[in-house]
C-alpha cells in the first residue's frame, strides 16, 4: 500500500520536483535497461529454487520413517510384535508417504506451471533457458515419485508383516 501510495504522490504532482524527476529518469532506465523482466526472471528461478527445495524436503518425515522401519525389521522386531503393532507401522509409513508424496507432486505440478511462464521470458539468461528446457524430467520425476512410492510401500509391507 506504501508503494502505491508514493507512486500515487508522484502522478498527483504531491511530491517535491526532484522526486518526480528521479521516478520518470528512474523508470526510463528501467524501461531501457529491461529491468523488469530481470528481476521477472530473477523472481521465477527463485520459485523455482523453492519448488525444488520443497521436494527435498518433503522427502525427510519418510526417510526417517524408513529407517525405523528397516532398522526395527533388520533386529527382527517385526518378528514378535503384535499386529495392532505391525498394523500401526504399516499405516504411519503409509500416511507419512502420502502426504509427503501429496507435497512433492504439487511441487512438481506448481514447477510445470513455472517452467512455462519461464519460457515466456524475453532474452532469458542460460539457467532461464535450461530450466525451461527440462519439462520431461519434471514430469518424469512426477511418475517416478508415484511409482517409488508405491514399490517402497510394497517393501515396507513384506518387511513389516513378513514373507
């Protein structure tokens, strides 16, 4: 509101000259040197640097999950719990590993969005034009995401409630 509120002051004539002066001089540089569309740029690779950091951790609740469960199945822990105990391991790996898939697969759908108002970038830098470029991978990993999720799930499954 601050910002709109100066710039109303300066379209208003409220404003002292050099005010004015230094918002047109300053605008027309911007317009020259195109600097909105860098900073458009600069703002979209930060995103996507989020979304990215989004995925990875996401993917923290279930490892640790996972290495209890190995860990508890490796010392045969399995072996001699009740089911009420199997049944619960076996649905905390399970939630864990839905929502965390359920995060790393907006992620993913947020960053397809991303990678084509990236594209749209007029003159984009070289990281621009790269991340642009890598839509398959992006919906690759979005099957592959699914797809170990439901292999390591089945692991999960045969390690806790046996062969």
């Amino acid at each position: 509101m601050r910002a709109r509120t100066k710039i109303h002051k300066v379209f208003s004539g409220r404003t002292s000259p050099s005010v004015r002066l230094t918002f047109k001089v300053s605008k027309r540089i911007t317009e020259f040197l195109g600097e909105e569309t860098l900073m458009e740029e600069k703002s979209l690779i930060k995103q996507w640097n989020q979304l990215r950091l989004q995925i990875i951790q996401a993917q923290v609740a279930p490892a640790l999950v996972l290495i209890a469960i190995v860990a508890l199945a490796a010392i045969g822990s399995f072996e001699t719990a009740s089911d009420g105990a199997k049944y619960l391991a076996l649905g905390v790996a399970a939630v864990t590993g839905i929502l965390a898939t359920i995060s790393q697969y907006a992620a993913v759908r947020e960053g397809e969005a991303l990678i084509i108002d990236l594209r749209k970038v007029e003159k984009p830098s070289a990281m621009t034009e790269k991340i642009a470029d890598s839509r398959g991978l992006v919906s690759l990993s979005a099957i592959a995401i699914i797809a170990f999720d439901i292999a390591i799930f089945a692991l999960v499954v045969w390690a806790v409630l046996g062969a």
